[in-house]
C-alpha cells in the first residue's frame, strides 16, 4: 500500500512539473512572438530612416562653408 501511495505521489508531482513546463513554454512562445514584431518594427522604421537620408538634399549651410572661409582666416 506505502507503494501505491509513493507512485500517486510520484505522478502528481510529475504532473505539475508538465504542467509548470507548459506554462513556461507558452509564456516564452508569447515572448519571442512579442520580440519578433518589435524586430520587424524596428527594421521597418530603419528602411524608412534610410530612404528618408538618401532622399535628403544637401543643406545649404555645408555648401557655403566650402565656399568662403570664415573671416578670421
């Protein structure tokens, strides 16, 4: 009987571990989906900063500091 009682023991504690383990797995699942959409987020507003740079004119100040040094030169 002490047996039985040992293996019913035994299994209910093995059970709670999967089931610990399954939660675990389910919460890091969710985590790793999370970070996923925030890496293509992220890479989508990198292409977007990117297009806006190489869209950008030069300014008009770096043009005119090549031109003429200032006055104390």
């Amino acid at each position: 009987m002490q047996t039985q009682q040992n293996v019913d023991q035994r299994l209910a504690e093995l059970e709670m571990k999967t089931a610990f383990q399954e939660k675990l797995l389910e919460d890091l699942n969710q985590a790793l989906v999370e970070q996923q959409f925030l890496i293509d987020k992220m890479q989508l507003q990198l292409r977007h900063l990117a297009t806006k740079l190489k869209d950008l004119q030069p300014s008009n100040i770096a043009s005119q500091s090549e031109e003429t040094p200032p006055p104390h030169y």
